[in-house]
C-alpha cells in the first residue's frame, strides 16, 4: 500500500511495485486510513509524511496502536524530514527514506522490511 499525495510519485512507486508483482493500493490522503488498511491487508505500507488531510506520521501511530495492523512494516517517505528528525512523540516507523529516492534503494528497503 503507498500513501503519498504527489500523483507523479504515488504513479512511479505503484508502476515500480506492480513491474515486481506487487498488488498494490495507493491513496494519495490519509482519511480512512485504518479501515483502507484493514480492508487491503498490506504486506508493507509505503507512506509520505505530508499529506494534505493528515499527518503520516499520526497515521503511523494509529496503525501501531490498532491491534489488527500493529505487525505491517511502515517506510515513512519525506522530502522535508530526514533519519534523523521525522519521529512524533518517539513513534518510529520501521524505515524511513528521503525524497528524491533511488529505486532501487527503494525496492532494497521495501524487500528488508518484507523478510521480518
């Protein structure tokens, strides 16, 4: 699942996961986000931080507080934030990866967080 608000970029991630045989959802905001993900069961969830209803990362804590997609892996995206400072309240997703991104630093990150 990839929640980003850029079209551009929510287009290129979703063309690049269905080329490696992802199904894949994209929304580009973040209303109904739990109930998006409860419906479509990600293996891994690719979201941006800033969106323009919603804050990613008060969506990353949502979905960790939530029992039933407590275990989804999270790569947080940001062409704002950075490792270093997108963490809200101490909530980390399990990897984060600034904008502009390589592809394949991108399909690297996703295929790790897909083997825990």
């Amino acid at each position: 699942m990839v929640i980003e608000d850029n079209h551009a970029i929510l287009d290129v991630i979703t063309l690049i996961l269905e080329s490696e045989a992802f199904n894949v959802d994209g929304l580009n905001k973040g209303a109904d986000f739990i109930n998006h993900v409860q419906k479509f069961n990600p293996d891994v969830i690719i979201m941006d931080i800033m969106l323009p209803d919603a804050d990613g990362r008060v969506l990353l804590k949502e979905l960790k507080d939530t029992v039933a997609t407590q275990h989804i892996p999270v790569l947080m995206i940001s062409a704002r934030y950075n490792a270093n400072n997108y963490t809200l309240d101490g909530m980390e997703a399990d990897d984060f990866m600034a904008k502009p991104f390589n592809i394949d630093e991108l399909m690297d990150k996703i295929y790790a967080l897909l083997r825990k």
